[in-house]
C-alpha cells in the first residue's frame, strides 16, 4: 500500500474497502445478547420482543469467527459445567463437530458470554 501522489487515486477506492472491511468484521459478531439460564440450562435472549432459546447441551462446533457463543475455559468458579460425549442429552454435555451442529463456540481469553470448565462427570 503506497501514500505517494502517484497512487492517490487508489486512495478512495481504498477508504471504501476499509469501511465494508470493518462492516463485516463487525457483522461476524453473531451472539445473540442475553443471559444465561443455568437452572434450564440455556441461553436466553430478545429478538423482537419475542423471547427465544438456545439449549446448552449438543453438538457445538470450535469455529475462528461467526462464533453462537464466546466461551472462556476457567478452572474454577465456572458458569457451566461442560462434559464431552457422543451422545449429548443433557445439560452441560457437548459432542465435538465439523457439521451439523446446534451451535458454535469461538474459546476465547476475554470477552466471553460465559465460562466453562471440562469435567469428567457432571453433577
């Protein structure tokens, strides 16, 4: 990328990709925000005053960006206990997946929309 007069007219062109960029940077946030219902074991959010659900058990998918949820790993003093299985029925139990999942997770440091800790058993 050059600032030199030569290449002043790729300037405007320039700023226009910029700003769809940081667009569609910011559009891959996809988590709906809401707050987590750990008695039910969902995540409950608003969309249009029409209250909605997302379960907190099944198939998740670790994706980079257009993540259901950014999640931290804590080894104590987690939101929710998290055990991997192949057959996930109940809460906290996640199957590890390329495709067909119920959501996806980016794991995160900070930032995140809640914890978990990966156990063995889930009391």
């Amino acid at each position: 990328m050059y600032f030199c007069n030569r290449n002043i007219k790729n300037f405007g062109t320039m700023k226009i990709l910029m700003i769809v960029l940081f667009f569609l940077l910011n559009a891959t946030n996809t988590t709906p925000s809401g707050h987590l219902d750990k008695d039910r074991c969902v995540w409950v959010y608003d969309e249009e005053n029409n209250p909605q659900e997302i379960k907190l058990y099944g198939r998740v998918k670790i994706v980079d960006f257009g993540e259901t949820f950014k999640v931290a790993r804590v080894p104590i003093g987690e939101d929710l206990k998290v055990k991997t299985t192949q057959f996930p029925q109940q809460c906290g139990e996640w199957q590890f997946v390329e495709m067909d999942e119920d959501f996806c997770v980016k794991f995160v440091e900070v930032g995140e929309d809640f914890t978990v800790r990966f156990v063995d058993v889930i009391e």
